[in-house]
C-alpha cells in the first residue's frame, strides 16, 4: 500500500482535475473566432461554448446568449454536453469514495479495506478522465476539419479554445491521480520458504506391544 504522502498527491491532482473539468465545461471559450482571409475586422470577438455563445467587443463589453434549442445544436456539442456532466459526476463520486478510504479518516477501518475503497475511487478518476477526454478531443477534431475545410465560409472558421486546453489538462489530472491510487494493492500475507533441511518434524510415539501380544507369538 502506498505512503500517506502519495496517497494525498493522488488525492490532490483529481481534485485539481475535477475542478479543472468544471470549470472547462462552464466555460464559453470552446471555440473562438479565427482572423483570417478578408475577416480581419477584430473589433468583437466570438467565442462559443456548449452551453451558450459570447460576442466581445473591443471596448470590453461582452454579451452571452445561452442556446435556444438542445435539439438545433450539433452532434458533437450535444455529446459534449452530455460526457462533461458524467464526467463532473463520476470525479465527485471518485472524490467521495477517496475521503471514505483516506488514511486520515476511520470511515474503514481495516487496511485492507481502506486499500480496496482507494482503488474503486482511481477506477472512478480514470473513467472520469476518459469521459472528459473525448468530447474535448471531438470538439477541436471538429475544429480543424472546419478550419481546413475550403467549403466553410472563412467567417465561420474558428480555432481552439482556451476551454479545451483546459479540459485536455483536466483529462490528464485526473488519469495521473486515478493510477496513483490505483496502486493502493492490499498487502498479502507473507510466506516464508524454508527448505526441507531446516523442517522440524514431530517425533512419532513408538506402542510399545502389551503382554497379551506377546504371549499370542509365543
């Protein structure tokens, strides 16, 4: 089982990693607008995110506008919707289970046992990282195809956003602290091998023969 210390920095870096993926998930800078071609023009900015979409202007007032329609937005956006939350929800069930099995808790009691909780809550942070990982990595796929592809006006083009940095940060955060916790393997009994040159055996009583033995070979 490992050490406190590396207990706590599995601990630490999911947490950083859930807390990074909330935070990626709110907000709005999935995709920002790209300056190229005759769109030059940098007087307002947008981003747009899966939740809702942004238009800053040059004088620092920005506007947000949250989507209409679930149904109206694209596959991947939807996907994105549905992936962070399970991710943010799983992290927190991972965050839950990690305090129950701490070294620094009497939840269990047992060093088994608390060995056994740790690795369910690495399980937990490693699926939260892989559903964390693939919309953000569907979303900027879809970015660069849009970017490079010559049928999209050059004024929908946009570029990758400061969000999915973050999320791809917050995929690998939690995926360090998920394998670090997963090395909490419950120790096995030890067993000593001991040749046979150093094996005691128990001495045998020899039945010394009764009389009435005797007299019957007589």
């Amino acid at each position: 089982m490992p050490s406190a210390g590396l207990e706590i920095l599995g601990v630490s870096l999911a947490f950083l990693g859930w807390i990074s993926a909330i935070v990626s998930c709110v907000l709005p800078m999935w995709k920002v607008s790209a300056f190229i071609g005759m769109n030059i023009v940098t007087a307002q900015v947008t981003w747009e995110g899966i939740w809702m979409n942004c238009v800053v202007q040059s004088t620092g007032q920005m506007q947000c506008k949250v989507y209409d329609s679930m149904l109206a937005l694209r596959g991947d956006i939807q996907a994105a919707r549905a992936l962070t939350v399970i991710a943010i929800v799983v992290g927190f069930v991972g965050m839950l289970v990690a305090t129950t099995g701490a070294k620094c808790t009497n939840c269990v009691e047992e060093e088994t046992a608390k060995a056994r909780v740790m690795i369910a809550a690495g399980v937990a942070f490693i699926l939260a990282s892989l559903t964390q990982l693939i919309p953000v990595s569907w979303s900027a796929h879809t970015i660069v195809l849009e970017f490079y592809n010559p049928a999209v006006p050059e004024g929908r083009k946009g570029e990758i956003g400061a969000a999915l940095y973050l999320g791809w940060a917050a995929a690998a955060f939690l995926l360090i602290g998920g394998c670090i916790l997963c090395s909490s393997c419950p120790r096995q009994p030890e067993t000593r091998y001991v040749p046979p040159s150093q094996m005691v055996y128990s001495q045998t009583k020899s039945i010394e023969p009764s009389d009435y033995n005797k007299r019957n070979y007589v």
